[in-house]
C-alpha cells in the first residue's frame, strides 16, 4: 500500500474533510479525486487499481503520472501538518480499542501504517508511542525484535529532544521580553549553537535550526544577518521548507510566515522596495492558511503590516493634494485596499477584549489609522478620530516608542484635511508630551515640516519659510522628507528656495 492511501486511511472524518476541503478550494482537483477515491472505496486497492480509477489505465507512461500525483498530494498534506501535526495521534486509541476487542491483525495494520506515515512527516512523539506498542507486543509474544523497537523509541525521544532544545534556546535567550534574555544572548559571542543542528539528517530539525541560526543574527543585529549570502541562505531555507511542507513542527508554529519575516527584514534594511513588495504579497497571500491565527495575535504578519504601512505613507505620501488618488498607481491602491481589509479584520478579532494585547492593539490602530489617510475625507476624519482616541484612552499605557509615529499620522490626516489650526495645536502637544526626546529622527522631520508649512499657510510669516528650508538641509539622510518638503512648497507656491 503506498504512503498517500496509509495516510488518507489514517485521518479522522475531521481532518479528511478539512485536507479535501483545501484541496478543492485550491484547484488540486487530481489530488481530490485521489483521495477521494482512497477514502471511499470499499476495498483497500493496489497501486495499479488505483492508477486506473484516476486515469482511466495503468499503462507504464500512465503509471508515471500517477507515481508524480502519489508524492504531490502527499506533498500537499502539509495543510495538516502545518495545521493540525497531530492528526495522527487518534489512531493509538483506535488500536487500544481494536485489541480490545479481540481484533489483533486490523490493529496491527493500523499500527504500521501509523508508523510509515508518521516517520516520513517526522512525528516523533506518535512514533514513540507506535513504537512502544511495537516493542511491548514483541516482548509479549516473546519475539526478538523487542530490543530493536526499544533502542527506536529512545532513537525517537533523542530526536524530539532536539526539536525541543532548539526550541528552548529560542524561547530563552532570543525573547524580546525581559533584559536578562537579551543580555545572555549578548554574551553568546561564539553563535554556535545551531550549527550543530543546521545539517541534520531530520528535515523538520535542519530547517528549524537554519531558521533559529538567521533569527539570532537577526536578533542581535549580527553584522553577519546583513551579508550578501543571508539572501541566498533565506532563499535555500524558504524552498526547502516548501520542499518539506509535510514535515511536522511543534503546534501553533508558523515557520514558513517567520522565514518571511527574516527575508522582509532584511529587504527593508536593504532599501530594497521592489524584493520586499515582492514579500509581503507573498505574506499577504498566506496569511489566512493556518488557522489557529484566529485566535491568537500574528505578529510576523502585524510586523508586515508596520512595513506595509510605513512604505505606502513614505513613498505615497503626498495626500493633501487634491488629485491623490488620480495620480495613484492602480496595482497601489489594490495593495492599499487590500492591507486597510486585512487590518480591519484584524481588529475586529474578539481577542483584543481582554486587554492583553494592549501594545499590539496600539500599533495595529497606527498602522489602521495611517492607511485610513489615503482615503477620501470620511477616512482622513475616521483616522483622526482613532488616534486622538488612542492617545487619550492609553495615556497611562508606556508606548513613548511609538508616539512620534503616531503624532506623524495625525498631523498628515489634519493638513489633508486643511484643519491647519490644528496641525499646530497638535504639534505644541507632541512636543511637550515627547520632551524633545526623539524616537526616529525621520518622523521627527516630518512632523516639523508640517508644522512649518502650516504656520506659513495660516500667517504668512517669512520665519517658517526659512524654517522650512533648514529642515530641508537637516534631511540630507532622510529622502522621503527631503522630498515631502519640495512637494509641499512646489504644492502650495511657497517661497523657498531648495538646494
């Protein structure tokens, strides 16, 4: 029997619905009729059988695509594994029951299907458990074989020790919570400890530790994490990890988005926008695939949505101008459309009510909020309102890092919406509140040309003009400020002269 029908045999009436459910909403129709055809039939069918009711012979060329579909669709049960890596587990009760009643060979047959295809998805907590049973049934009928099956199961736990240490090493010295986690990390020059892990025979520990290598890098802002190879390794880990989708990782775990996340990290770090784009669709398109992230908070999608955020605000960010959005590109404003649904489904999850999420409902309403601005005036005045609310409702909440942020967005929504009176109130506001102490010296700028212009908009007064183009030479670093202020000169007919 080959591995796909074991397997399909193998899952509940639960997990089979959801496999054939993803595989007829993504179009596998071939994959569908497979299993579909496994599931159904009333006999267990050989290879040859099988081959015939999918294409209707078993000729040689025939049995060739049918050999290529067998491995696809086993390929594609990754959606389990990825979704559910214990859909194999109830089948150890199911052969508790079968040799309870007296029904030795059918569980026996279980427990060898539950072996072949829990080793190739690298299970190795059910593993343990088949094997066991393997070892202890040996030792009853008095067979040879129990002290192989015993020296398996330590084999087994030595493996699922690994994962579980690789695991501990990133949840203990590469958590951002706490400074004693950072400092030992820190003090961790040698960055040795993946590597011996990083070319494991076990495709589920090799790709868990190339990963764990380029987030401690990535942690500790390694001069290394910047080379030019990290690109080709992220690359090779990326591929690999879809090579190996099948393959088990512990519950609740989204290696594949977290190996995105180290690739946009490194693009925005890079200033490359067009690789990084690139990303985030593909971030964008696979966001929805696991499905516990219905009840938990996505944080390497909510760091795609602060990247998102900033290079659409940073490089479209001219929307005071009347004709905005006839001079927005078309595949922009779908990209636009697309983040302001993914965000406000986001915020509509139930798990923001009981407050433990306080940090990240702040920036998701920053980043809300901020994409709002590209809209039409009921949008610029819903973002408004937002972060005045936020500003008000948390002021007791310590988020001084994200405050410039924040005041940048309501002071762009206001001069859009030609409340320049405003803009100045505001900007007096966030100079007391902030004290002067600047969390990124971009939206710092920002904020002061703003400011600038509208005291010149509302006065006339020769002294912002002069301010104005001091800000201009002080953003020599800053290209997206040095341009936001020739933008608003050219706009609205200022008198500066920029060099």
């Amino acid at each position: 029997m080959i591995s796909i029908q074991k397997q399909v045999l193998l899952l509940s009436e639960f997990h089979f619905k959801e496999f054939s459910e993803y595989l007829l909403n993504s179009n596998a129709e071939l994959p569908y009729k497979l299993v579909t055809a496994i599931r159904h039939s009333k006999t267990h069918h050989d290879s040859d059988e099988l081959c015939h009711l999918i294409y209707g012979d078993s000729a040689e060329k025939t049995k060739k695509k049918f050999l290529q579909l067998t491995h696809h669709t086993f390929k594609l049960s990754g959606f389990l594994s990825r979704n559910y890596p214990n859909y194999l587990k109830h089948n150890l009760q199911i052969i508790e029951e079968l040799l309870s009643k007296g029904n030795k060979q059918k569980a026996n047959d279980i427990a060898e299907w539950l072996y072949d295809v829990a080793e190739k998805i690298e299970d190795y907590t059910t593993l343990i458990e088949v094997t066991k049973f393997f070892a202890q049934q040996c030792f009853i009928t008095e067979s040879k074989d129990a002290n192989k099956y015993h020296k398996k199961v330590n084999d087994y736990i030595v493996l699922e020790q690994i994962k579980n240490s690789i695991y501990l090493y990133l949840r203990e010295y590469l958590f951002f919570k706490g400074k004693d986690n950072i400092s030992k990390t820190q003090s961790n020059k040698a960055l040795g400890f993946f590597d011996q892990y990083v070319k494991h025979e076990s495709n589920s520990i090799n790709l868990l530790a190339r990963f764990g290598k380029y987030y401690e890098l990535s942690f500790l802002s390694h001069p290394d994490f910047f080379k030019q190879e990290t690109v080709k390794a992220l690359d090779d880990l990326e591929r690999d990890f879809l090579n190996n989708a099948h393959v088990c990782f512990h519950y609740l775990d989204d290696m594949y988005f977290k190996i995105l996340g180290l690739r946009l990290q490194l693009d925005v770090n890079n200033n490359n926008t067009e690789a990084m784009l690139t990303e985030v669709k593909k971030m964008n398109s696979i966001s929805s695939f696991l499905k516990f992230w219905k009840s938990y908070i996505n944080i390497p999608e909510i760091f795609s949505f602060s990247v998102q955020a900033s290079h659409y605000m940073s490089s479209y960010a001219f929307i005071f101008r009347d004709d905005y959005h006839k001079t927005l590109p078309n595949d922009i404003k779908e990209n636009i459309s697309f983040l302001k649904q993914k965000l406000e489904s986001e915020l509509a999850k139930d798990i923001w009510e009981n407050g433990e999420y306080i940090i990240k409902l702040i920036n998701l309403k920053c980043f809300y909020s901020a994409i709002l601005l590209t809209g039409d005036e009921a949008d610029k005045n819903k973002s408004v309102k937002i972060l005045e609310d936020t500003l008000i409702s948390y002021q007791q909440i310590p988020f001084q890092k994200f405050l410039d942020g924040m005041f940048v967005a309501l002071i762009m929504g206001y001069f859009s919406l030609k409340q320049y009176d405003k803009v100045i109130t505001t900007y007096k506001r966030y100079k007391k509140i902030t004290s002067d102490q600047i969390v990124v010296k971009e939206n710092d700028l920002t904020i002061d040309a703003y400011y600038f212009t509208s005291q010149y908009l509302t006065n006339q007064r020769k002294q912002y003009t002069e301010k104005l183009k001091v800000t201009y030479n002080d953003s020599n670093d800053f290209e997206h400020v040095r341009l936001l202020i020739a933008e608003l000169v050219h706009y609205h007919h200022i008198p500066v002269k920029l060099q």
